[in-house]
C-alpha cells in the first residue's frame, strides 16, 4: 500500500473508522508507520481518558481486547521512537450553545487545544467516519468537527475514510453492514475530492458478538 504522493503537504492526516470493528487496528497498524516515516509521528485518539483493561468494553464498540492490543502497540512505537506521543480526546462534556448541545463542536475546541503552540508538530486524527465527513459532502447543513477545526485554522486536513465490503460491526449492539462494491474498489488514493482518500479494508467483524441481535 503506496501513500498519497503529497502527503507530506498535510498537517494533519485524519483517519476515520466505524466504529466496534477489528479490522480497525489492523489498518492502522499498516498506515501509521508509513504516515510516521513522512513526519506524522504524533496521534489523536477519539477514545476515553481511562482506556484500559480495566474497562474492557463500551457500548458503542470502542473499548474492545482489539483497541487494548492496539493502546499496547502505540506504546510499543512510543518507546522504540517511532512514534512520539499519543493524546486521548472526546470526553469533555458538550456545551450547549443557543439551546442545543453541540458535541462536535466541543470536540473541536478540544482537539484545537491540543494542536494551538504545537503547529510544527504533523498530527494523525483517529475518530469515527462521522466526525471527519465535511456537512457539504453529505448532503448536510449540520457542522461536524472537521468543519469547525476547517473555520478557525488554515491547517491543511488530508482524510482517509476506511471503507468495508460488509460484515458486522458493534455499536450499541451487534449491526450488519451493507454489501458495497464501492468500498472493495476503494484504495489509497486521491479521489474526487482532492484531499479525500478511501481505503478498502475488506469485510468487517464485529469487535462483540450478540448472538439476540445477529
């Protein structure tokens, strides 16, 4: 798997997953070197602040046995210096702004915090598909974080959406995913968008099963 051949122009690279799928971590661990050697050697994790084994599971799919092998091999980067730190975001409670609770917006005021003063620092961003989708190419007036982080800086975002050919995923409770022929035609490259890239990760396996729901 070949990189974007301008990566290197990007400040952050932004990784987006559904959540509660194995195969998740699997692609990471194939992206993030090859990003680390570019000069990303600093990661964003839409994941709680007390990520651990002893809390091994949530409800939207987040926490698994997966992402606690996945938290390790970070580690394991971190002390080789491949990697050179990893920061936990999404937890801070949601503001509500003219009557309604902007949670996207109050994830990007968080994850602003942490890149404001470290601008020469080249982030990767791992959060749900949701966050990283601009409203304009979803049909959308509602703002997702990528839209507020897009307003406020001049930094320049390249996303890639992990694409899947089906299977089962877990997010509150056990979910099957549509067959698409889209996503096994997707790769690593750039796409109509421009600053879009999709990447086939094949077929999804839940990180739970719930044998009552599939």
């Amino acid at each position: 798997m070949d990189l974007h051949k301008d990566v290197i122009k990007y400040d952050l690279v932004w990784i987006g997953e559904v959540h509660g799928i194995r195969e998740n971590y699997d692609a990471y661990k194939i992206i993030l070197p090859k990003l680390a050697r570019n000069g990303f050697k600093d990661i964003l994790w839409e994941m709680p602040y007390d990520f651990s084994r002893e809390s091994m599971s949530t409800e939207d799919g987040r926490i698994s046995s997966f992402s606690i092998d996945f938290l390790e091999w970070i580690h394991n980067q971190i002390e080789a210096g491949k990697l050179d730190g990893l920061t936990l975001f999404g937890n801070r409670k949601p503001e509500k702004k003219n009557g309604t609770i902007d949670y996207e917006e109050t994830m990007a005021e968080e994850m602003l915090e942490i890149i404001r003063g470290n601008e020469a620092k080249k982030y990767v961003i791992l959060t749900g598909n949701y966050h990283m989708q601009k409203s304009d190419k979803r049909g959308s007036t509602t703002e997702k974080c990528i839209d507020y982080i897009e307003k406020k800086t001049e930094l320049k975002i390249l996303t890639i959406e992990l694409k899947y050919s089906g299977g089962t995923f877990y997010n509150y409770g056990a979910r099957k995913l549509p067959d698409s022929s889209t996503a096994r035609d997707a790769k690593l490259e750039t796409l109509e968008y421009g600053d879009v890239l999709k990447l086939n990760v094949g077929e999804a396996h839940a990180v739970f099963k719930n044998p009552t729901t599939l």
